[in-house]
C-alpha cells in the first residue's frame, strides 16, 4: 500500500473480478488450483465470472476459520504446527490467482506437520502428502476430468486442520531426542 497508495485497496480487487470474467486472461479458472479452480472445474471454463462469485463465499468463511483458529492460543507446543498450518492452507485457497507452482508456499507448514505429527497422524499426513504430490505432477489433466483434485485435496487439509488437534498424536514432546526437529544441546 505504500508503493500503490491506498486507491489499490479497491482496484486490485476491482481489477481480479474484472479479469475473472475473461478466460484468456490472467484467471483461467481449469489452471487455478484453489475455491475458483475447484468452482470452475464444477461450472465450466466459459463462465470464470461465476466461478469466482461462488467462490467467494467459501474463500470468506476460509480465512475466517483460520483467523479463529489463529486468535485461539495453541493448546501445546506440539500443537503449534497445525496452529500454523491452519492460517497458511485458507490464504492459499481463498488466493484470487494461484496457479499449480504457487503450491510450494505449503511447503514449509506441510514439513512443520508431518514432522511434528506422531504415530497414525504422522502416516496421514504423509500419505496425504504424497496424494497431493501426485495430483500435482498430474496438473492440468484433472481438469479433462472437470474434478480439480488438488483443490479438492487442499480443501480436506483445511477441514482436517480445522478440527481439534489430537494432543496425543501431535506433540512434540513426544519426539525421539534426535528427531528432525530436535534441538543439538537442548536441555529436556
């Protein structure tokens, strides 16, 4: 805002539904893997406008779940990584313009959980992990299929994340000493 003045906090957004109605342009809902590519995929290509309007209620109640979940204070230590998950996963769906190669955003909170994670939760997270790897290396064909499968995918993260941590499985107590996230010299 301070390179654009405050005029952009209503162009920009002026400017994204604008766009959202042409295909050809920078908003072509079958390359979006987020609520609108999700839509998209439900409405058909020709209609990005409506995609985009439909979206928007769930892009909304998105980043509302994940600022509730971020005004709550973590249960644990080791709940911390689905505390930052949570408001990193509803951005990245709710995002106007995303495309496949803006996925590695989750990169960092998708390494913090698997991580963090113990036992069953530790082997859902990484099979999901895994899920989405391949539904991302297959792209733009699920889109042939008219199902986004990443967006899909994306949208189970953040209804798992939404949920109550198990303080159980997701703990970092619980980590053996030399774990990946173990401290060198740390005092127990």
């Amino acid at each position: 805002m301070a390179v654009a003045g405050v005029a952009s906090l209503w162009r920009y957004p002026a400017f994204i539904v604008e766009n959202a109605a042409t295909r050809d342009h920078g908003t072509n809902v079958a390359a979006m893997f987020r609520w609108n590519g999700l839509m998209g995929a439900a409405t058909g290509e020709q209609t990005p406008g409506l995609a985009t309007l439909l979206a928007l209620p769930f892009a909304v109640a998105g980043v509302a779940i994940a600022v509730r979940a971020w005004r709550r204070p973590a249960p644990d230590e080791g709940a911390q990584a689905r505390h930052w998950a949570l408001p990193t996963v509803a951005p990245v769906l709710a995002d106007p313009n995303l495309f496949l190669q803006d996925l590695v955003l989750l990169l960092p909170a998708g390494w913090w959980l698997i991580a963090s994670a113990r036992g069953r939760e530790r082997q859902l997270a990484q099979h999901f992990a895994c899920a989405l790897w391949i539904a991302c290396a297959a792209g733009l064909l699920w889109n042939a299929l008219h199902v986004n499968v990443v967006a899909l995918l994306l949208v189970a993260a953040l209804a798992w994340l939404a949920r109550a941590p198990s303080h159980a499985s997701i703990s970092l107590h619980n980590a053996p000493p030399d774990g990946p996230l173990a401290l060198r010299g740390a005092q127990p």
